[in-house]
C-alpha cells in the first residue's frame, strides 16, 4: 500500500513538472503573429528602397549596399529607416525633371560627387530625427553645429563600423579637423590616445555640451576627475589655481615636459609667484649659479624639480602643517 501511494506522488511530481518545462519552452517560441507583421514592414520597407537600389547596387564604388550590415539595415524593425527617409523622396532624381528631362540630385546629398553638397543643417535633421536624448540636447547652438559639421561629417551610416564609434578608430576623425591637438597626442608626454586607452569622447561631448570646450562634465575639473579622483579633494589646505582649472597648469592633449605641464617649473610657478624664493636676486642669474657677478653653486630653488623639492602636495594637503603645501 506505502509503495502504491509512494508511486503514486512520483508520477504526480514528474507529471507537474513536465507541464511546466512544457510551458516554459511555448513561452519561449517566438509570436507567430509578431513574426508575420515583422515580415510585411520587412518587405514594404525593401520595396521603398528597391526604388534606389535598382540603380545604386553592387556596382557603385560607394558601398551602398553595406548598409544591410548596419542597425540601419534591419528591415523587420519599424523603427529602422529607409533610403527616402534620409535622402528625400527625390522624386525628380528618380523620374527625372518633368520639364527640362533631366536627373537632378536627390533631395538631400550627404557627400560631395556628381551634385553638389547639401547644407549642414539638412544632412543632420533625417538623423536628429530620430537620433535624440540627453547627448544631443546640446546640439544646437554648439560649436560643431556652429561651425557647419554635420552628423556625416564625422559618422559614416553605410559602413558596418563606424570608426567614430571605436576607441582605437575615434581620434582619427576628430584629427582630420584638430590638427593642433595631434600633434600634442605625439609628445613625450600625452594621455594614451593613440594607444586606444582613452578616446576624445571620455572628454569631450561632440554634439555639444553645457560646460566650456565640449566638456562632458560641466567644469574642466569635474571632467578631469573622472580618472583623476585623487586629486578631487576637498584638502584641509587648497591651491587655488588647482581648484580653478586643471588646465592652468596642464595640457591634456600632450606636453614636452612632464607630466602634460604647460612650461617647466620653477617659471610655471612664477607665473603667479612672482619674484625669486627667499632672495634679493633675480631668478635667472641664481639658476645660472651667478650673483652679484661672482659665481656661486646654482640657486636650488630654482634647479631639479625646482618649487616641488618642497612644496610637493601642489594639488592640496590634508596634513595639519600643509599651509604650504609641503607636506
């Protein structure tokens, strides 16, 4: 009787669970009706492209038909955009125009070639057409836009990459306009652009940004603090250029003098403390070991590492005895 109930209860439990894994597996198979409306906004959306693509194929040294390897290529989502919703019906370049017969451009040309360019401001309205949120609320106004850069200027929608959108790829873009700051990323000192580490945009906000110099923080320092968490403070004792601005004494881009300083102490520091450390003499006679036409053993204020032989704690100290940033 123990081994009939026992039995029983068994095929009960194996029953249960079969049914759930069983409905577990049919919740997991696709809507057949989701799948049918994917297919018809797949084949309407590939019919209104037919109408470019039967000209614009394989053959075009543009690669036009790689955009079926991009997220603007997925024809099944309703989102996703067709040829016409970036370049214009262009009914006329399609047709040709009805009076003269001939093939004008398309609505809306994104890159130099056989018609001339578009304006700025018509390249980048398909795509902030739909491209918006918190990253591009800035744009307008902004320096780029200011300065007629378009969305295409710097992205590319045909290609499956986008080098913009790479850290290793992304400064190449931006130095095709930035010249000078290349050439900073070559100096012995520089952050670690070229090397794919740290990308322009883990600075700054391209579209546009509320803070000076595309910032993506709204101050210089609160950018830097992103990595630089160490030199954020707040000290028991402050050094009010640091607390101003980063780059008072530094060029993030690249330096010739370590690390990214813009001029070499002691004459950095100079620029604000002026007048030589504890001596009547100038500073440039006491570096060259000259005072009062004799020659004397050089000045060590101003020679080796200069004001940070003693002053160490340039960023701030929380020592009690820091007022002077020595320790």
């Amino acid at each position: 009787m123990k081994l009939t109930k026992f039995l029983i209860i068994v095929l009960f439990t194996m029953l249960a669970s079969g049914f759930k894994m069983g409905y577990a597996q049919s919740s997991q198979l696709p809507n057949l009706g989701e799948t049918v409306s994917r297919e018809i906004i797949a084949k309407e959306a590939l019919k209104k492209d037919a109408v470019c693509t039967k000209c614009h194929d394989a053959s075009e040294t543009a690669p036009v038909l790689s955009l079926y390897q991009t997220k603007h290529g997925l024809r099944g989502d309703s989102r996703t955009p067709t040829c016409q919703s970036c370049h214009g019906t262009s009914d006329k370049h399609v047709k040709g125009d009805p009076v003269t017969k001939v093939r004008v451009a398309p609505d809306i040309v994104f890159k130099k070639g056989a018609y001339p360019i578009s304006d700025d401001k018509e390249r980048s309205s398909p795509c902030l057409g739909c491209h918006t949120g918190t990253k591009r609320n800035n744009w307008d106004g902004a320096a780029h836009q200011n300065n007629g850069v378009a969305c295409n200027s710097c992205h590319t929608a045909h290609k499956p990459t986008d080098k913009v959108l790479a850290k290793v790829t992304q400064p190449e873009v931006c130095f095709t306009c930035h010249k000078e700051q290349r050439a900073d990323t070559k100096k012995i000192s520089h952050h670690p652009i070229l090397e794919g580490k740290v990308s322009c945009a883990d600075c700054h906000n391209p579209h546009g940004s509320s803070g000076p110099k595309l910032m993506k923080k709204n101050t210089v320092n609160e950018t830097c603090f992103q990595c630089h968490a160490e030199k954020r403070g707040p000290f028991l004792f402050e050094h009010q250029p640091v607390v101003e601005d980063c780059a008072n004494c530094h060029n993030p881009h690249g330096s010739n003098i370590t690390p990214l300083l813009k001029s070499r102490p002691p004459f950095m520091c100079q620029e604000c403390h002026d007048g030589p450390h504890a001596s009547q003499s100038p500073v440039g006679p006491s570096a060259a070991g000259k005072q009062a036409g004799l020659t004397v053993a050089p000045n060590k204020n101003v020679v080796g590492r200069a004001c940070m032989n003693c002053h160490s704690m340039v960023h701030g100290s929380n020592s009690p005895a820091g007022g002077y940033l020595q320790r």
